[in-house]
C-alpha cells in the first residue's frame, strides 16, 4: 500500500498539474520552460556550496578523527545506555550521507539485522537526516549567509531523535 | 555559521590525519569530493529543472493557491509572517508532501523553491527569517512514512522482518521533529539580532 502509494506520487501530481494547467488555459509547455529554466540556474549556484560542504566533510572521514572520538566518547555513551557500537553512525550521520550509509551496511551485516542492535542501527539511520548538507544547499540556494539558529536546532533535534532511536528499540522489540 | 564550522572541519580533520598518518587518505578523498560534487549537482540539475517547470505551470493554473488555503491553519503556527495567498504555502506544502513520501529527488528541488519563496519574502536578505530557519529544520528531521533505503539495506543483510522498524522509526522522527520545532522557537528568541547585545557569542554557537 505504502509502496504502491509513493510509486504513483510522482505521475499522479505530473498529470494532475499538467491537466489542470490545461483546462484552465494555462500555456503549459512554454511556462514549464520558464520554470525549468529557473531551476537550472539554481541547481549551478549550489555547486560551489556543494564542493565545498562535500570536501570538508571528506577531510573528517579521511583523517581518522571518527575513531578517536568513539574511543573518548565510549564510557559516557554506555554509562547513560548507548551501545559502543553504535557511536560512530551517531557521530558520522548529521555530517556525511554517503559515510553513513556505508557504514550502516557494513555494520548491519556483522551485528545481524533482527538483533536489538541491528534494528537499533536501522532506526536510527531511518529518522535521521544529513542536516549539515541540507541546511547548505537549502540556505545556500536562497543565497544566506547567516542562518542563524538553523543549525544548533537541527542538530539539536537531529541527536533526539537518534538517541530516542536507540531506546525506543530496547522497548518495543 | 558554516564560516566557524567549515574552518573546524577542516582544521580538525587535517591535524588529526597528520597524528594519525592518514593525510594520503585525506588528500585522496578531497579530491574526490568535488567530482563527487559535479555528480551530484548533475543529478540534481535535472530533478530541479523538472520540479521548477513543474511548480511554474502549477502556479499559473492556481493549483499552487488552492494547496495554500488548504493547510493555512497549521502554516500559521510554524511559518509565522508568510503573506496570505503566497505561493510559499504552495511550495512548502509540496516539500513536505514529498518528504513524507521519501522522494528523495523531488524532495530536495522543492525544498530549495520552498527557501527560496521564503527568501523573497525576507527581502532576499543574507540573514535567515524564523520561518526560513523552521523550515530548514523540520526537513533536517527527516520525516517519512516508509525509510525505503534502510528497508532496501535490511533485506539485502537478510533480515526476516526488514519493515519491524517501522514503527520505531515513526516515533524517533515524530521526536525528532517536535524537539527541532521546540528548540527553533526557544533559539529564535535568543537569537534574534545576532549583531547586537552579546550577539557575539552567540553568532559562533549558532
């Protein structure tokens, strides 16, 4: 139903406003053009915000600076419930996509997918974001320069959700 | 600010690559990084064009309008000060309809005409309004009813229930979610002038 649901979002809402558009007159081709136009110089202002976020955060996942951080953070993180193992997601998802990802697939298969930290691991790679990356090139398309309290709230609400994650599957199994 | 965050990424991380021996790693995955960039951009630039053609022919035939009028109820707790009958309503409500679909390639161009509708109505300022920063926020904690990728991953490590996290997810977004427009609202009040008053402090931590 899910599935079915968000495979036919996207033909749904095209037909939807192409059709619309058209009953009410609207020169549909010719504004799409205008729009897509527009789109297109966006999509090139991001990419200097994106080679620069992408390259910082290449820098972090290079140096080893993961590790060391799991080895200090370990003994508060276990004292208040969070697993050793799953500090380095933590740590890595609000910062790097595609680190994360790699790192979820590589754990999930050691630890097992049905365990308690394996489904720990898939939730909390489920809820959560990278908000670093969408914050740069959502304000960084709207051309901000200061974003204020974007991110410490992002990142804020970003660590709730990952450590809810990892407690709401110690109760529900 | 990413000005203070940027220079701490890069700082942090090239000290720790010389203790740790890795700068051939470092060096190797910056320059990656930008042709890693350019692939994404590329992807991107055609999601954006189709989604911004999209939302124009929308928005001439009043669909973009309609869509606003329908959620302005929930719109006026969140975005505070958007215009009655702006097409930023249109274009949030689109954005977040696509989040919770999880179409990632949707999801992204039309978040960024969002922020940008919600720019123009700040008089495209380089500072950030507290509708902005809000919406920024709430697509940072991913809401999204089916976490397919993570599904996609389970089964391919052979688990028996790949879709019993789902719930779990649900919860751990919804807090998510609620605890990013909590801290939103609490931090807008403090940082309101971040040029002023012990601003100062302030524009490093936030």
């Amino acid at each position: 139903m899910a599935e079915l649901l968000s495979n036919a979002a996207i033909p749904a809402v095209f037909l939807f406003i192409v059709v619309t558009a058209f009953i009410k007159g609207v020169p549909v081709f010719d504004t799409f053009v205008e729009g897509a136009r527009e789109g297109a110089r966006t999509a090139l202002d991001i990419l200097p915000v994106m080679v620069g976020i992408l390259a910082g955060i290449a820098v972090l996942n290079g140096s080893g600076l993961v590790d060391i951080m799991t080895g200090l953070l370990q003994k508060p993180a276990e004292a208040v419930g969070i697993p050793r193992e799953a500090l380095p997601l933590l740590l890595i998802r609000p910062f790097s996509g595609s680190a994360s990802l790699g790192l979820f697939a590589e754990q999930i298969k050691e630890v097992g997918p049905d365990t308690f930290l394996g489904r720990a691991l898939s939730t909390v790679m489920g809820s959560s974001e990278t908000v670093l990356y969408t914050l740069a090139v959502y304000f960084g398309a709207a051309k901000v320069k200061n974003t204020r309290h974007a991110i410490a709230a992002s990142l804020i609400s970003s660590y709730a959700g990952m450590i809810a994650a990892i407690f709401i599957c110690r109760i529900i199994q | 600010m990413l000005n203070v965050i940027w220079v701490i990424m890069v700082f942090s991380g090239i000290i720790t690559s010389v203790i740790t021996g890795r700068t051939k790693e470092v060096s190797d995955a910056i320059l990656s990084s930008c042709g890693q960039a350019v692939n994404l951009t590329i992807v991107m630039l055609g999601a954006m064009c189709l989604w911004s053609g999209l939302m124009k022919v929308a928005e001439k035939a009043g669909i973009v309008d309609a869509l606003a009028r329908l959620l302005k109820g929930v719109f006026r707790f969140l975005f505070p000060g958007i215009p009655k009958g702006h097409p930023a309503n249109g274009a949030i409500a689109m954005s977040l309809s696509a989040d919770l679909l999880g179409l990632g390639n949707a999801a992204t161009p039309l978040g960024i005409l969002a922020m940008k509708e919600l720019s123009g109505i700040n008089g495209n300022s380089p500072v950030a309004s507290n509708a902005m920063v809000m919406f920024g926020v709430i697509n940072a904690a991913c809401i999204q009813l089916i976490p397919s990728t993570v599904l996609i991953i389970r089964h391919q490590a052979g688990s028996a229930y790949p879709s019993s996290i789902i719930p779990c997810v649900w919860i751990a977004s919804l807090v998510s979610a609620l605890t990013g427009i909590i801290a939103a609202k609490v931090l807008e009040r403090v940082s309101k002038d971040p040029g002023r008053n012990g601003g100062k402090v302030l524009r490093y931590l936030v």
